[in-house]
C-alpha cells in the first residue's frame, strides 16, 4: 500500500519527476522556489531536467527495481509528458502518491478515449472514427469525407504520426505507413486560428484557469503564442470553462492544457488535452503572478493554488535548432525580453533549445499589429 504521505507538504519534502526534458526543468525550478527538492527518473544520463535537480535516477521506465527506490525516496511523484507507460504508473501509486494518476495517463495517451472523454465532457470535437484496418478507413472516409487526417493513437507530438488524406487513392498508403496501430482518421478542419487554455486543479478541488492563448505553428512545432489570444471575450471565455471542465472530469491534480481550433462562425472544436504544463503556457514564467510551472507544483503538493492573473500581455517565441539560438545574443540584448534556455547541449533541427518572452502593457496585443509585437523577437 502507499505510505501515508502528510499534505500539503512541508518545505524540503521531495518531489519525483517522471521525465528529465524542458518541462520537468521548468517544474523542478519552480518547485526550487516553493522550497521543495525535486528528484528526476528519466533514461537518459544529463537530461536537462537532472542538470537542476537536487536527485536523479538513470533507468528505464519500466525497472521495478529502479522505480521502488524512486518510490522510496520522493514524497510524491508527478511527471512531464504523457507518454509515461502506463506500466509506470501501476508500479509507482501502491507504494508512493502519483499526481496526477493513471486516469489522465490513459485518457492523453490514447487519441481515441481522449476524443471520447472530451466528448463525454460536453467539449465538441471534429467528427472521428477508429481505424483498426484498411476496411475501416474505407468506412471512415465514407462517413467523414475528405479531405482528413489519419493519426496514430500515440506517441504522435509536434506533427509526427500523422497523414492528411486528399483523395482516396493516398488512404492505402497513409495506413501502410503509420505506426503503431490502431489509428484515428478525424475530419480536416478548416480552422481560423489554434487556441490553447492552461487550466491548474488543486487536490481540494479548486481551479485556476489562465487567459486563453493564441498558438502559430511552423513546421508542426509551436513557434509563436500570443496572450492573450486576439479573439472576441466570448470565445475565450468559453476555452476557459472547456479546460475546467476536462480538469474537473479528469480528477486532475495538477496542470493541464486543452488546445482548441477556432471556426469560422466562432465555435471551438477541442483537439488534444496534455496533462502537465504545456508549451503554449510558456508564456506565464513572466505575465502572470504565478506561473504554470508553479500552480503544477502548488498542486502535486497539496499546497493552494496561486493566482493565474495576467499582469502583462506577452508574445511567446519558441528559439528551434541552429535558426532559434541563432536569435540568441540580438534576444539578450532586448531589455523587454526574458529568455529561458533548456540546457540542450546540441541545437538539432526541430529541436525546442528554449523560448523567450516578450511583455507589453496589459492591453497592448488587440490594437497592436504583429510586426511591432514580433519587433526584436
């Protein structure tokens, strides 16, 4: 049985990560700041989230061994991305606290019960189907039309695992090539702008939900946010209550973002939930009285959550591979511009090195035009 663990947690209790990128980074330095340790379980030796840590482990996600130590080491476990396996978790909660649990696990890992919950949830989503063979995408596309987009149920992230299906002829070859299977084939949506909303639950049930967000993508990979989003009150406020209500139906303890498409006629359709702090949050490490980093460890420690209010408008820049360090030394010389780098050591293509944030006076984003809000960014 899990050992009895005192809530909220006093200073200098530990804190387990499960994940060592940026965003167990991020938490583990917030967590620094609330006087927490912070221990981080990942495979990979120098991950940037042990470079900040005050313990790590270097072991494989499903070492029974390796996770029972952990266990007995930390206060409370948490984790950074959602593609822990599931396995992990079924080690880890007998014997230590896992905030949040296998339920947001299963539900963000798997495209089909995340699109099912959002829709039990009352948060529309574009049409789907379940494909499990090359005969139930013919039926797919027969129901939903084309053109769609055919994905794998996990591991897919920043673009990858997907195929946009234009004509029939393509759908054979899309199946072929996606791995692993089952898939989901949605309906290509003919969006107008993507809207993220970060929301925080505590343990006693309490919500903290920021402003939504506006996200530009380049590549497949977040390149700009914009908060907050430059859209009408109406809709934003309604991403709002979206992401409270899938953290309440999630049980969540902890962080977790709701990315929305915006219509034409003003309706949002829900795309993917991520249980943990989020990219297009980033942003609030510098706008906002507490960060998400913070309410995420406020959370995973029983601790009340901060406020989400937003001080300052703010344009985010995700800084990828050679071209976003490249913007390095100009960014450090911007007195307006705080920038926060991961620790990577190499600046691969594609690879997220860091992100900085730009501040305006609160206000400023609705009237401004992009090329003065991108200036120097």
């Amino acid at each position: 049985m899990s050992r009895e663990t005192r809530f909220p947690l006093p200073p200098n209790a530990t804190i387990g990560i499960l994940g060592g990128g940026q965003l167990g980074r991020m938490s583990a330095l917030a967590a620094a700041e609330l006087g927490y340790r912070c221990h981080v379980y990942a495979p990979d030796a120098g991950s940037p989230g042990m470079q900040v840590a005050a313990a790590h482990t270097v072991a494989g996600y499903e070492d029974a061994e390796a996770l029972a130590a952990f266990a007995a080491a930390v206060d409370v476990v948490t984790f950074e991305f959602e593609n822990v396996p599931a396995r992990t978790l079924e080690i880890l909660e007998p014997l230590v606290p896992c905030r949040p649990g296998r339920k947001a696990l299963a539900v963000c890992q798997d495209r089909l019960q995340e699109k099912a919950f959002l829709e039990a949830a009352g948060v529309p989503v574009a049409p789907w189907r379940a494909v499990h063979s090359l005969e139930d995408l013919e039926t797919a596309i027969g129901a939903i039309g084309l053109p769609a987009v055919l994905k794998t149920t996990r591991l897919g992230y920043d673009g990858r695992g997907q195929a946009v299906i234009r004509a029939p002829e393509e759908a054979a070859a899309a199946f072929t090539r996606l791995e692993p299977k089952p898939l989901i084939l949605e309906a290509f949506v003919p969006f107008t702008q993507e809207i993220s909303a970060v929301a925080a639950r505590g343990a006693d049930g309490a919500t903290a939900v920021y402003d939504a967000v506006e996200n530009h993508h380049r590549h497949h990979i977040l390149d700009l946010s914009f908060a907050p989003a430059r859209i009408p009150q109406v809709v934003a406020e309604s991403a709002r209550r979206h992401a409270a209500r899938v953290a309440e139906a999630l049980e969540l303890v902890g962080v977790l973002a709701v990315e929305f498409f915006l219509l034409p006629d003003g309706r949002l359709l829900g795309n993917e939930i991520a249980p943990r702090p989020h990219n297009s949050g980033h942003w609030t490490m510098d706008a906002c009285q507490s960060s998400q980093f913070h309410q995420h460890m406020r959370a995973v420690a029983g601790l009340p959550l901060g406020s989400p209010r937003r001080h300052s408008d703010a344009v985010m820049r995700n800084l990828v591979g050679p071209e976003g360090m490249a913007r390095l030394a100009p960014l450090l010389g911007c007195p307006d511009v705080s920038v926060h780098l991961y620790g990577k050591a190499s600046a691969r293509e594609g690879r997220k090195m860091g992100h900085a944030n730009r501040l305006f006076p609160a206000g400023t984003l609705a009237a401004a035009t992009d090329e003065a809000l991108l200036s120097g960014l």
